[in-house]
C-alpha cells in the first residue's frame, strides 16, 4: 500500500528509525501485522485499548490511534527508538491517510462483494444455492458477524422458517419454526423494520417469548455462549415482508453497528430481488409453451410477409391465430383489411390523437369493445390493428399475437410506401417531360406513358403541404393527402403524385361543368384537413381547358395561384382565374411592393396634417371611381372639404389626378394595399 510506504519513509527520514511495525485492527477485529521494519523475532499482538494512547513494553513501545467504528493503528517502535512530541503530530496526518486509505479498500471490498452477488442473482438458479450465496458475501463485508440465518415466511402455515444460513447452524436449525411476533425474528416481521442490538439484556429481553422447542432446536445447532450484538432486517417483495436476515456477532464485546445495520439492508434488497425473480421464473416456466408459441406465430407472419401475400392475407392468418374478428387499417392510404371481410367499423376520430400517446387501448363502439394496437414506424403512427374482443379481455397469448403482428405488418405498409415513393418520383420525372411538350404527338405519346385517358376537359391543382423537419412526418402526411384525394375524387383524377411538400393533380372531365363538382371536393377536403392537422393547405387551381394539350398550361396556371398563396403566406384555396391582376406580381417579391406601397401612402401619414383622413380620402376616392359626390357622402364630408383634401393628397404625392399615368400608379397602389394588407 502507498501510505504505509509512506509510513516508513517518514519513520526512517524523518524520525530516524530504524526498528518498527504497523498493525491494525478493522471493525474491532484481531490485529494484523502490515508493515515491519528490522523487527527480526516474533512480537506479541497488540493489546486492545480503546483510550490509551501510549503503551510501554519491556523491548518495545505501542503508539495507538484511535478511530471510528472500532478501527484502531498501533505504531510499534524498538525501546532504543525515540519519537519525540513534533514527530508524532507530523506523523499523525500520515497515520490518518492511512486510515482513510484502509476504508477506501474496505469500501471497494464491499462493492466488489455487492456486485459478486448481482451477478449470482443473474447466474445461478438454485435458489437455495443463491440465497446462501448472497448470505456468505453479507458475512464476509461484515466482518464482526460470525453467523447469518435467513428467514422466510410460510404463509400457509402463518410461520417462519430458516431457508437459507451460514457461519455455523447445523441441520437442526430447520426444525424451527417461528410464529409472527416470536423472538427476535418474528418481531423484526411483525413490525417490518430493522433494529440493532448491541447489550445481552436487551437480546435476552426480546427473545424471552421464544418457545421451548424452538429454543431446544435452536440450542441445539448454535453455541451462544459469548453472544454480543445482533441485527435483523425485514425482506420485503412487492410491497408485502416476505423474509427476515438476522446476523450474530460473538466476543468479549459488541463490534456491530449502524453502518452494519445499512449494509445488511442494502443485502436484504438482493434477496428481495431474488425472490422476485424466483417468482417471475416461475412464471416464465409456466409460459414456455407460450414462447415456443410465439417462435411458431413469428415465423408463420414473416414468411407472409416475405411471400409479400399483402395485408389482407395477414388479417385473415391473424384471425386464424387469435380467433377474434380484426380489422387493419394502412394509414397511409386508408385502405381497410378486414376477417372475415363483411366485418368492418368506422373508427372514431379521436382514436388519431390517442395513437401518438398510448402503444394499445380499448375503444367502445356501438356497444362493441376493440382493442386497438396502433401501428408504428419510425415514431410515425402508420396503421391501426383493431380486434373484437367480444369479451373484457384478451388472453395473453392473443395479446402476443398481435404484437407480433403489428410489426410485420408495419414492414408491410412500408414497403407499399416505398413502392407508391418510388412510382411518385417516375410519375414526377414524366409529368415534368409531359409540360415541356409542344408537338402533338409527342404530348399523346407522354400522355400514355402517363396513363392520360383522352377526355373533353382536364384541370390541373397544386398542393402545398406545410414543410416539416422530419422526412418521414412529411411523406407520411403527402400519403394520406394523396389518398384522401382518390377517395374523395374517384373517377375524375386522371393522375395524382406527390414530390417533396408539393401534390400535383390533374383531373378529367366528359363535361365542363363537372369541374364545380371537383373544386367543391377539393374544398371538402381542405376543410377536413384543417379540423384533423395543426398545419394547413395551400390549393392552387388552374383554369378547366379542353383537350390534353392544354394540361400543361391549366398546371402553369395552378403553379402560379399556388406561387400567389405562398408570397401572400395565405392558408386558403385559390383559382387562377380569381387572383386576376395579382398574377403579375406573383413572383414579385414582397419587399419590393411594399415599397412600392409605401412610396404612395408614406407622404400622406403625417399627424399634423391628419393621417387617416388624407390616406382614407384617396381610398374612398379611388374606389369609388372619382367620382366626388359619392366619395364625400361615404366620407360624411362636404364635397368642398373633398377637394380641399384631393388639392393636399396632390400637392404631397407630386401627381395629378388629371394625369392617366399618375392615375394608373394611384390605382394600382391602392389595389395593392388593399389585396396585400
């Protein structure tokens, strides 16, 4: 060790020794030699004082440091050897360090130990065996305690009996039987707390209600004749005291203490833990044939899944399985798989917030109870599992069953998804080919590998779907769009793909009027989509044009109203045909027309000169076409007080409402206010 090395360095530089020992004695235990010096022959151990500091010898002399818990260091030097009182004060921090130095190696001792008997509660499986186990390394880091007894609980019989000792006890300690309340055992069970006796009064006083024939036996396999101090510590599983540890400590006088009191508890939770796991093994036997199940049911769906026999084979293997009537339900498109197929339930919407939240839960519906088991990929909600219990409860095996299941089936609809991606980005590819086409041929030719049925009237729309950070969020959220979108739709969607935050859809019609139809739908559905999402859509809708040729400048059409919503940041829909003169500004950027604005009304805000009359008069004005006597009635002005304030607005702007150019700038500029704010 490295403090005893400096021990000896101090004694024979600085004190000039050359003769002396170290001893030391832990927790009240014999002394042990751990150092000498030139000390040719055999010395006698120290004697135990608790309080004298110096003691004399015939050849030698004890120097004694006392510390706590019964730990104490003797300095032996030869009687030739002198350590003067400056020596001994700088030899006393050095002696301390040592100290500390000897609980440290204690401590991890007693981790070492504590984790031995972790991975004995993990290894071994006899219970007996472990519980002894643990019992040996409780008497080993306690090392006042001769002997350990555990004791457990025999409900059936309402007593105690010794399971598990060490340090002693014969065979015979097994015929004893303790009652609730008996002796010190089942006191320590009877009021579930721990305590500490260090006097013989105070063990003899508590083991006075002992029966005879307890005390025969227990006589009988222990000797107590030097008995000095005891702790017994209740062993609680699940909430209910379940054992008691009880440890014995013999000599001339009590070493045990609190510390050892905690450190006995800190034992008493492995055995808990033992027991519990004795338990749950005991249980997991009971289910082997369960998982020998589970193997057979998980390699029965992967091989589906690798077959790639699609969900509506894996319902009815499920139901084969479970014997349940199911349904699922592929989120990303809406599709429903049921078995038997005639039984399907609309879900509630309200299971959609509970899927984020909970990993199963039961729903109520029309006096029908189902169990719902939410299909997740990726922290993504992408399918519903939903199973008629027909009765309060799944058994366990079902329960198993179904999550088994869920997680082929989310391979499933993954795979789909990929698939649906990748025809999105082909369709995206020829779509874009499709709009650059002039030359007739070459549009029908584009138009079959898109699979463009010929039809009178067609009408492109572009979605914007509000960007999200997680990828998969996004796509997830494009997939049900686009579903909803073919529900609602059905026969006029001529093709529908999504491409990043963007859905482009072009529709198809035998008559011109079935396009009020479609933008009624389209609307529906933006509404929907609002009520079920925290974000919004952004719809552009192009003009309704006969012919395929002319689909490509209807999506041009619905690019630009889309391009219109996003720089006026707008969550509505909108047609083309309806944002009229703004099409010019589309891809004007916003600083640029607020400028444009400001350069208008900024010279006409000014307090002194009445801010809200000049700017609200050239408003009024301007749409009520000039004309002056409508303009002041609206205003609840004389009209010579609206000349008056016409003659300001011109001599401020620099124009002439005589002028046509400066009349178009004003007009303009007051559009542009009105439509941008």
């Amino acid at each position: 060790m490295d403090t005893l090395m400096g021990i000896k360095q101090f004694l024979i530089d600085n004190c000039s020794l050359s003769h002396f020992e170290v001893w030391q004695s832990i927790k009240g235990l014999d002394f042990s030699l751990a150092l000498s010096h030139h000390f040719d022959k055999e010395t006698p151990v120290p004697g135990r004082f608790f309080n004298e500091e110096i003691l004399a010898h015939e050849n030698f002399t004890d120097i004694y440091y006392h510390y706590s818990n019964h730990t104490t260091i003797v300095i032996r030097i030869s009687k030739s050897s002198v350590l003067n009182n400056e020596s001994k004060q700088e030899l006393k921090p050095i002696i301390d360090l040592h100290y500390l130095q000897i609980m440290l190696d204690r401590e991890k001792y007693i981790r070492n130990k504590m984790m031995e008997s972790i991975r004995d509660i993990s290894v071994l499986e006899d219970l007996n065996d472990l519980l002894k186990k643990i019992l040996e390394n409780a008497i080993s880091v306690i090392p006042a305690a001769d002997m350990g007894v555990l004791w457990m609980y025999e409900p059936s019989l309402d007593v105690l009996f010794p399971k598990a000792w060490t340090g002693g006890p014969n065979e015979e300690i097994k015929k004893m039987r303790m009652k609730i309340g008996e002796g010190i055992i089942g006191k320590t069970f009877k009021d579930n707390k721990s305590f500490i006796l260090t006097n013989i009064d105070d063990i003899i006083s508590e083991s006075s209600n002992i029966s005879a024939d307890n005390l025969f036996y227990l006589y009988n396999s222990v000797q107590f004749d030097d008995l000095k101090s005891i702790i017994s510590v209740p062993i609680k599983v699940e909430e209910s005291t379940l054992c008691v540890l009880i440890v014995y400590q013999n000599g001339p006088y009590p070493l045990l203490t609190k510390d050892d009191q905690q450190l006995l508890e800190s034992f008493s939770d492995q055995v808990s833990i033992v027991l519990r796991n004795s338990k749950l093994y005991q249980n997991l036997k009971k289910q082997n044939d369960l998982l020998i199940q589970r193997d057979t049911i998980h390699n029965t769906l992967i091989k589906l899944s690798l077959q790639n026999k699609g969900l509506q084979k894996i319902a009815n293997e499920i139901k084969k399985m479970i014997n349940h009537p199911l349904m699922i339900v592929d989120l990303t498109d809406h599709q429903q798989y049921s078995s038997p197929p005639q039984r399907k339930w609309e879900l509630p919407l309200e299971i959609n917030t509970k899927l984020k939240t909970q990993s199963f839960f039961t729903e109520s519906l029309n006096n029908q109870s189902l169990y719902i088991h939410p299909i997740i990929a990726i922290d993504v909600p992408i399918g519903i599992m939903a199973v008629d219990m027909e009765e309060d409860e799944l058994f366990p095996l079902n329960k198993m069953i179904i999550e088994q299941a869920s997680s082929v089936i989310a391979l499933e609809i993954i795979r789909n998804q990929t698939l649906v991606d990748s025809y999105y980005q082909k369709t995206n590819d020829l779509f874009n080919d499709f709009i650059q086409c002039r030359e007739y041929n070459l549009i029908r030719k584009k138009a079959m590998e898109l699979r463009i049925v010929d039809h009178p009237y067609y009408l492109a729309i572009a979605i914007h779907i509000h960007p999200h950070a997680d990828f998969h969020f996004l796509n997830m959220q494009m997939h049900k769009l686009i579903a909803q979108i073919k529900k609602h739709l059905g026969i006029y969607v001529s093709i529908a793909f999504g491409y990043g935050h963007k859905v482009t859809l072009v529709c198809q019609f035998n008559h011109y009027a079935d396009q009020d139809y479609v933008k009624k739908k389209v609307a529906l559905i933006h509404s929907n989509w609002m009520n079920a999402h925290e974000e919004s859509l952004k719809i552009g809708i192009g003009t309704c044009y006969p012919s395929m040729d002319n689909i490509a400048k209807s999506y041009s059409e619905a690019d630009k109203a889309l391009s219109f919503l996003i720089s006026r940041q707008l969550k509505s829909i909108v047609n083309y045909q309806d944002i009229g003169i703004n099409h010019l500004f589309i891809h004007q950027p916003m600083d640029d027309l607020n400028s444009f604005i400001n350069e208008i009304f900024n010279p006409l805000q000014s307090d002194k000169d009445g801010t809200l009359d000049l700017e609200q008069t050239l408003l009024v004005y301007m749409e009520n076409d000039r004309q002056a006597t409508q303009t002041a009635k609206l205003l609840h002005i004389h009209v010579n007080t609206l000349y008056q304030r016409l003659k300001r607005i011109e001599e401020k702007l620099q124009i002439s409402f005589s002028n046509p150019e400066d009349i178009l700038k004003i007009q303009l500029a007051c559009y542009l206010r009105n439509s941008i704010v």
